[in-house]
C-alpha cells in the first residue's frame, strides 16, 4: 500500500495545541480479531488508544487517519514498515521540530503502548477485519463482474481469460482476496520477493539523483523518509541517505493503480469482486 511519502517521515506530527485530551480513538470494527492477527497486548492496545486520543488524535484524529495538516497514520510506510517500534518509537520520543511536530513528555511505556495501538490499525486497515475471514465468500459474483468492467477499471489492465484465468482454481478465497486488494504486501513492499506478481514486473523501481549529477536507477530493496536502497542492472547494491528532496528520489510503482484504489473500495466493493473472482476457475 504506497502512500504519499512525504506525510510518512512526520509520524504523530501534533503542535501544542493538540496536546488536549481528545475522545479514545475509533476501534476497528472486529477489534478482537485485528489484535489477535497483529499479536499485539490487548493491555497495551487499550492504554495506546487512550494515550494516542490525549496526545495525538487532536490531529491525527480519533483513528489515525489524518486531519488537516497531519498526515494518515494508519497507511503512513514508516508505520506499516515498523517492526516492535524500531521505526516509530525514535520519532515519537523526539519528534519532528522540523515538520511541525514537537517532543512529546511520553514515557517509553506510553511510546509502546501507543506503537502496539498503531499496530492494529495498520492490521485492521489491510485485512478489513469487519468480518470473519470463514465469511470471505458472501458478495454478489454478478455486481463484482460489474464493478471489474466498469466502476473498478479492473479490466483496462486484467482480463478473466488473459491473466486471471483459472485464479481462482490456483487460490483459496482467503489467498484469493488478498491477492488482488494487496498485490503487494506493504510489510515487503520494496523488496525482492518470489511473489509472482513482484517477479513479473510489479517490483518498485527508482532513479536517485544525486547532487552532483551522477544518477542510480535500480529496483528498489527498501525506501522510506530517511533512506533508500537499490540494487543496478549489474545487481549492485547502493544506498542513500535522505535529507528532504536531497537526493532526488524517483520511484516508479507499476501497481500505484491499486494502491490507489484501496481508499475507494467498499466493504460491498471488495466482497463482490472476491466473489467474481472466485468464480474464474
């Protein structure tokens, strides 16, 4: 899920003024199941909740997803990207003066708490935990072969007898799904992967520029605000520090159509296409 990366590098951005206490943020739908498939503390997501809606909602809002001047946490890559707080925590204990985003007065037990509540709005936002996943299969085949050829814009590149033929036949429901909302997992995104979709074409390349001129392109092992990383033609690697727009970062996203789409999909949009899908055997 590739999102406007300059929002990413100011996590919990939050002025003084948003340092008020503010209501606890918004659940995910199946609270329950989006912990238990992110394996986070339920403890410790309840206290982040409750820290998160004193000290960062006032922004960010109550779940995550932005306001004005503050970016969406939920879909932020530094956030998806994170792994037990190595990305999150640094920016949470000293801010970002820079972007707008001042030190917050948080002890390192609130700092985790609010990683392990961010956590699972990641996780519920990637597996739209608002149903169980036995219930995959409970859309419309005939209003998701709609939405494919008209609303969706599936079919301006997919095709049910080209490269979806016979899907459903090599996925389970739940493979199945997950395939086509997320054709790239944002946890790997940018990174080589036997995936088949990735090994087809669909991996992120770059052009990094540098200030003297002298320019890298290459398929992308890892970006995000502080660092990107490449590997040449000739399967080099090469790495560079970010500072803003120094270097000059280009990246080419050959899925950014579905990336793009994630913000527009509905609950009934994803379980009828599922369903179509699932009938191309």
């Amino acid at each position: 899920m590739m999102m406007t990366r300059k929002w990413a590098l100011a996590l919990l951005a939050a002025g003084a003024a948003c340092l008020c206490a503010q209501e606890p943020a918004t659940p995910p739908a199946n609270p329950a199941a989006a912990i238990a498939g992110s394996k986070e503390d339920p403890a410790a997501v309840e206290r982040g909740a409750k820290a998160f809606g004193t000290y960062c909602a006032g922004c960010h809002g109550p779940a995550g997803r932005g306001g004005p001047g503050a970016p969406d946490l939920v879909r932020s890559l530094l956030v998806l990207d994170d792994e037990k707080g190595i990305l999150i925590a640094p920016v949470i204990r000293e801010g970002r003066p820079d972007k707008g985003m001042p030190k917050l007065n948080l002890t390192e037990p609130q700092i985790s708490d609010i990683v392990a509540w961010l956590h699972v709005q990641t996780y519920a936002a990637g597996h739209r935990t608002t149903y169980e996943f036995k219930d995959v299969l409970t859309g419309d085949a005939a209003k998701g072969k709609a939405y494919f050829n008209g609303a969706g814009g599936c079919s301006s590149c997919h095709s049910p007898t080209g490269d979806l033929a016979g899907i459903a036949g090599k996925n389970d429901p739940i493979s199945l799904q997950s395939r086509w909302l997320l054709p790239r997992s944002p946890r790997r995104r940018g990174r080589r992967s036997s995936n088949s979709a990735e090994s087809s074409g669909a991996a992120l390349t770059a052009k990094v520029t540098l200030p003297s001129g002298e320019t890298v392109s290459g398929t992308v092992e890892h970006v995000d605000d502080f660092t990107i990383s490449l590997r040449d033609s000739k399967n080099q690697y090469h790495s560079f520090t970010r500072n803003g727009d120094t270097p000059k970062v280009e990246i080419q996203d050959p899925i950014q159509a579905h990336t793009d789409l994630l913000r527009k999909y509905t609950d009934a949009d994803i379980h009828n296409v599922t369903a179509y899908l699932a009938t191309l055997k």
